[in-house]
C-alpha cells in the first residue's frame, strides 16, 4: 500500500519521480482550459474521497480539480456530516470507505486520526494536513523553488515565525532533498525536534538564529506562514503575535537576502501579520504559483498512490 503520510516517510526517488511527474503534466496542459481532461485519463473510474475536518480552500479546489483532469471523480466531506464526527471510530470509518472509494485524502487534527485511517484503510491514504505536518503543499513548494530556480539542493532555506507542521514538512524535506534550513523563530515556537533530528540525520544543515536579519542573510528561499494555525487555541492569539512581530516577512528584511532570492506562504496569509503585502505581491514572491503547483504536485502523489 503507497500512502502519501509525510514527506520524511516517503522514499526519495518516489519524491523526485513525483516532482517529476507534476512538472510533465503541468507542461503538457500548458495553454488549456482549466476544466479540460488530460490526454492521460489514469483515474477514469476511480472515486477519491476528500475528508476535511478542518477549512480549506486551496487542498479542497486543487484536489478536486486534479482528479477530475486525470478523468476521476470526487466525494467531498465535512467530518462532522459524517460518523466520525459523530462517535464512529476512525477505523471503522476507515474499513468502511475502503469498500467504497478507491483512495482517501484527510485533513484532520491530530495526526494519530492520520495514522489509524491509513493503518486500517484497504486503500491508499493521503495527508491533506494535520497539525504536525503538510507534506502535500511541500512537494509543492519544492516544485515551485525548481521550476523558478533549478534544483534545490545546497540552497538556503529560511523560515521565519512560528515553528509549525507547515516548517516541519519543509525540514522533512531539507532531509530529503538536500537543502539547508534555518529558523528563525520564538524559541517558544521552535520547529518540532524530530524533524529537525530528521533533517540533520539525512545529512543537511539546520541552523537557529533568533535574530531574522541574521537569518535571512544570503538565503535563497524565506518562507512564512501565519502566527496562528487551525490547531491553535484562538486565545493564543495576542501572546504569539507580541512573541512573533519581530519575524515579520518585511521588504527591508528580504532586502537582506540573496538578490534572486525567492519568498513563499502556503497561504491563507494575514497581510501585514507574518509579511507585509509590498513582500506578498514583490518581485520576489511566488505565492500564487506556490498555490498553482498544489494542483500539478498533488495529481502526482495520487498517481505514485495508485500506481497509475
Ligand atoms: N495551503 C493550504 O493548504 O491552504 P488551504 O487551507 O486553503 O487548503
Ligand atoms: N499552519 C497552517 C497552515 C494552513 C494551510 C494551519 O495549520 O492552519
């Protein structure tokens, strides 16, 4: 079974063969219509289910607009229209939709709901996000730097704010892909440990700097996301906001880095929270085609699932 659960639990070569593969049906609809088919229909006959339990707009647009170009169709739940939100345990859910569906993308909360879903799923399961990670929109940030810049290996990765599942995936993917990351961050906020062990283990640097002038120096990459995630208790908001001003994605502070240095936000963003707009709409930002290159990656990651 070839679930997508996290980029650090995924081979490598199954990355790079799915980078690969986005970029090749990215640029072969290159000029059509949003809606039109790809030549290739792998998914004709095939349903994918998409569970969200938390909100989204581009993982729930890009997933199902992919599917339905590689000539599949689509479910689209809430966790709470279904049992599970309602007592059902995950893993009859799980069994349930199997006989069903022929693949299962969830956004949930905790991961373990995750890991249950695919351990007992008789189909392949991906991670849409939880609150440790987001591998799905990493393989597209990775798709986006290499499309723009060339490979990402020995680059510079910055990431400013809070220490979150988003930065996590990214240092699952400094391991992976070979780049050298470096926080910047409230040590309240710091990345999680294992993936920052993960990240050293497989052999790239991860450096901590406090101070984001330091930081950013020479990077290649800064990325960004918001002061406060889905997870995060909305009471928490004023204190991680007083601790994370000073890492505010700013023009002066995108000065500091390398000239052609790009910047990235999963999005949704908080204009002029974690990066002022003049950062978000510059010319080193690349936010939008970070978004785009959800749809291009992800119709990969399926494919690699179902061996289509
Ligand atoms: N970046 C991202 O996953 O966005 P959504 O929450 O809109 O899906
Ligand atoms: N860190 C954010 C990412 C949203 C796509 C969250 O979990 O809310």
């Amino acid at each position: 079974m070839k679930h997508f659960l996290d980029v650090h639990k995924t081979p490598p070569e199954a990355l790079r063969e799915m980078l690969e593969a986005g970029r090749a049906m990215k640029h072969a609809r290159a000029g059509r219509g949003k809606a039109a088919p790809d030549d290739a229909q792998p998914l004709a006959g095939r349903m994918v289910a998409l569970i969200f339990e938390k909100p989204s707009t581009r993982t729930r647009v890009s997933f199902d607009v992919g599917v339905r170009q590689l000539g599949g169709e689509t479910l689209v739940l809430t966790g709470s229209e279904m049992q599970l939100g309602h007592g059902e345990t995950v893993a009859d859910t799980a069994r349930v939709m199997s006989r069903y569906v022929d693949l299962i993308m969830i956004r949930t909360f905790e991961e373990a709901t995750l890991l249950e879903l695919a351990e007992h799923a008789s189909v392949p399961v991906i991670n849409g996000l939880t609150d440790a990670s987001h591998p799905c929109q990493i393989m597209a940030d990775v798709m986006t730097y290499e499309e723009h810049r060339g490979s990402i290996a020995g680059r510079k990765v910055v990431w400013a704010g809070d220490g979150n599942n988003v930065c996590a995936s990214l240092l699952h993917a400094a391991g992976q892909f070979g780049f050298d990351f470096t926080f910047s961050g409230p040590e309240t906020l710091d990345p999680d440990a294992a993936a920052v062990a993960f990240a050293r283990e497989n052999g790239a640097t991860v450096t901590i700097a406090r101070a984001p002038e330091n930081a950013v120096a020479g990077a290649d990459l800064v990325v960004t996301d918001t002061w406060l995630s889905m997870h995060d208790a909305p009471g928490a908001r004023e204190r991680r906001h007083n601790q994370l001003r000073p890492y505010q994605v700013t023009a002066d502070l995108m000065a500091k880095a390398a000239p052609d240095a790009l910047f990235m936000h999963c999005l949704p963003a908080h204009r002029e929270e974690e990066a002022t707009s003049e950062v978000m709409d510059g010319p080193h930002s690349v936010i939008f085609d970070e978004a785009e290159y959800r749809l291009h990656a992800q119709k990969a990651v399926m494919r690699w699932c179902l061996g289509v």
